[in-house]
C-alpha cells in the first residue's frame, strides 16, 4: 500500500474506502474519502485491501510550458483548446505531499473533469503554472500569443483556465491585445476539486459550451449565483472579483452579465459538440463569431502605475511615479484628489507622464468638470477615462502606451467594451 492507491479499510464492522494519502506517522492510514474529507485509522486495528494503485497517475513529470496535448473524440465535434496558467479548476489532489495541485494537460483536465469528455475534442497547452497573484505583463504576451497560435492552428474556442485573484485583469489585457474570431473564455474555481463544494465541474463545462458559442468575444465564465444553477459569461473589460470566497464572487460592474448559462441545459448537451440554442441566455449584443479576423498587438509598457487617493495620504508617495510612462488615479467619487496634488499631477503630465482618473465607485463615471477639483485637474492635464473599471484602466493604458499614437486619447473612447459611452441605468 503506497500513497496514492485505492483501497478497502476494514476495521470492526466500520469500512471505509478512498485514497492513500501520506502520513507523518507509521502508526496510522490517512485515508481521503470520496466525499473529499481526510480521515486517520489505527494501522494496527485495521485491515486493507488495495483496489487499485496509483490511481491518480502520480509521476515526476510536469508539463513543459508550450507543450500540446490532444484528445480526439469524432470528427464531427468542434475543437477547444484548454490553455493553462494556474489556479484551481483542473487542480488534483497530489498524494506525495497530500497538497492540491494544479494539472494541465488535457488529459490532466478531463481526469479532473470527466464531465467535458465528448463535448468537443481538445488541445490541451501549458503557458504557465503559477498563482495568480505572480501574474506578469510579461506572461500576458505569451498567452496572448499562446492563444493566437491556437486560434491559427484551427481552434473552433479556447478556454483559459486561471487563477481567480488576478483573473480580471488577464482577461481584460487579452481583450485588449487580441482580435478574435472565435471565443476566448476565461474560467477558473473558487474551491478546489477535492471539496464537495467545489465549483470547478460546472465552471468547466460551462466555459467550453461558451467556448463553443457564437459570442467570439473575451469573456469570463464563473457562478452566477451561491447554487449550482448558472453561470454567468461578463465581458473581460467590465468584470470584478467582488469577493474573497463566494463562488458567485464575480459580477459586472455597472450592468447585468453579457450572458447567463443555463448548467442543467448545459450539462446534458454533452456528446454531438452542438450547444443547445436555450442553454445560452445573452442580455445585450455581441460580437459574433467569425465577425473579426484575427490579429495579435501584444505590445505593453509595464511602467504604469495604479495609485488610489485617499484622505490624509502622504505626498511623498507619489515620487516613486517619476519613473513611470502612465499613471491611473482612483479617486474619489467624479475622480477627485487632494488640492495640494493637483501641482504632482502636473508635473508628471509636464514630464511627459499620462495621467488617467478612474472613480473608487462601482458605479458611475468620471466628470471633473463638475467642481473647482476636477476643472484644476483638467487644467493640470489629466484623462478623465468615464466608467473605466481602474484595473482595466490600468492594463489598458499599457496596451495604448505601446500600440497607439495618441494613448491620452485612446484612454477616452472604448477599444473592447470597458468604456460605455453613457451610464445607464440597470435593465
């Protein structure tokens, strides 16, 4: 019996089967149950049957980044390329060290999820496996180019599999960076494949049947409520994680989601690669597939700096935005600051420096012609970027510093939804 087997405990008139997982003693059996809960068994009072062994393929071997996997299931059904990156979603538990784990190969994906088998064929391809708090721009090229390399090579979709807490701002840097024929769905799981509450089956299956759909769009697919009922599909640019835990922890910002996905729908429309036509609800218009051709400007200039304003906050933690090429400011309400910052803001602008005002509100737009504040700022020289969420603010005006002319102005008109031209109210 080795850790990783599958086996039989027989112990009084108790039995309990599951998987071997290591333990820091000789003395007792550490058993996972097939409810995902961890127990421990005296060896000596025990008797064990081994099952199966090494069910989960455990091996020494990672993935190599760049690396294509295939898994082929009819020619009649479409093709969906599973990209990776990290997080939970297609996470095991790895009975070396009893830790979950990330797996990303294709077939790591379907072992994960099973629920994904025949609902269209996949390539499965590594681009990083990190949490997503190490996210780079760097590593926003090599997956939007990961992702257009895909697309070429006959992707009917692609789904990227990521990490939750820095989901947004990938997603929002893909839209930003790729014109797309085909959807891009990003998804990822709040709790990881070893909990029963585990939401990584249902965000799976529902990011390939979105995958699969005619919205050829960069979108983010996770609950839509606390239950396992929907998902909802939001626009990279117009999504937020609004909370540390929930499995409904995403939410578009100032609207409702782009598209719900019905999972019971869903989940019974596996095995001919079509997507039922009452499976998809969409909410407002889209870009539909095989509208735009393909295109890839993956350029980015890191030196942008995201600074919140608040009340009482020391002057000199702004000097460190000498160095910078942008700077996005999250004011307060219409996008205010201090009075005695307005000359800092000036000098960068002066410096050459593109200086963006997004709101610390939820809702609403940015209007510095309203008070004295915002007319000095406008004066000083700032952006106003209207209801740009100020991470998207951020990672947008990267894109622009690198790919447009005149990045000031791009920061006031919308390049992939992220910008509404009024705020409207909710419908």
């Amino acid at each position: 019996m080795n850790p990783g087997d599958r086996v039989r405990v027989e112990r009084g008139d108790t039995t309990n089967e599951g998987v071997v997982l290591p333990s820091s003693t000789g003395d007792h059996i550490v058993l996972k149950l097939d409810g995902g809960y961890n127990i421990g068994i005296d060896r000596e009072a025990a008797s064990v049957d081994v099952l199966e062994t090494d069910v989960h393929n455990i091996g020494d071997d990672e993935p190599d980044d760049g690396e294509v996997s295939t898994i082929e299931f009819g020619d009649e059904l479409p093709t969906i390329s599973l990209i990776s990156t990290g997080g939970t979603i297609a996470s095991t538990v790895d009975y070396r060290t009893g830790a979950v784990t990330a797996q990303f190969t294709a077939e790591d994906v379907l072992r994960a999820v099973p629920e994904l088998t025949g609902r269209a064929n996949y390539r499965g391809r590594v681009v990083a496996n990190i949490l997503s708090e190490n996210m780079e721009p760097s590593i926003w090229q090599e997956l939007a180019t990961a992702v257009s390399e895909e697309i070429e090579a006959g992707a009917d979709g692609v789904v990227v599999m990521h990490g939750t807490d820095t989901m947004q701002y990938s997603a929002a840097a893909l839209s930003f960076m790729l014109d797309t024929p085909v959807p891009i769905v990003f998804t990822g799981s709040q709790r990881s494949a070893d909990r029963p509450s585990s939401d990584n089956v249902m965000n799976a299956v529902a990011a390939v049947e979105a995958a699969k759909a005619d919205c050829a769009e960069v979108l983010l697919c996770m609950h839509a409520s606390a239950s396992d009922d929907r998902c909802a599909l939001h626009r990279g640019t117009r999504v937020r994680k609004n909370h540390t835990s929930r499995r409904d922890a995403f939410e578009t910002v100032g609207n409702k989601p782009l598209a719900t996905i019905d999972y019971a729908t869903a989940r019974d429309d596996g095995g001919d690669g079509a997507v039922a036509d009452d499976a998809i609800e969409f909410n407002r218009d889209y870009t539909a597939r095989g509208e735009t051709d393909l295109a890839l400007s993956d350029g980015l200039d890191p030196a942008v700096e995201l600074i919140k304003f608040t009340p009482g906050m020391d002057p000199a933690a702004w000097d460190y935005l000498d160095d910078a090429d942008g700077v996005v400011i999250e004011g307060t309400g219409l996008g205010h600051i201090h009075t005695e910052l307005i000359g800092r803001v000036k000098e960068l602008v002066d410096n050459g420096t593109v200086v963006a005002m997004t709101s610390q509100c939820l809702a609403g737009r940015v209007c510095d012609r309203v008070y004295d504040t915002g007319r000095d700022l406008l004066d000083a020289g700032i952006v106003e970027a209207g209801d740009t969420l100020p991470g998207t603010a951020k990672v947008k005006l990267m894109w622009a510093l690198a790919n447009v002319d005149d990045p000031a102005e791009a920061m006031r008109r919308s390049l992939a939804g992220e910008l509404t031209e009024e705020s409207q109210p909710w419908q």
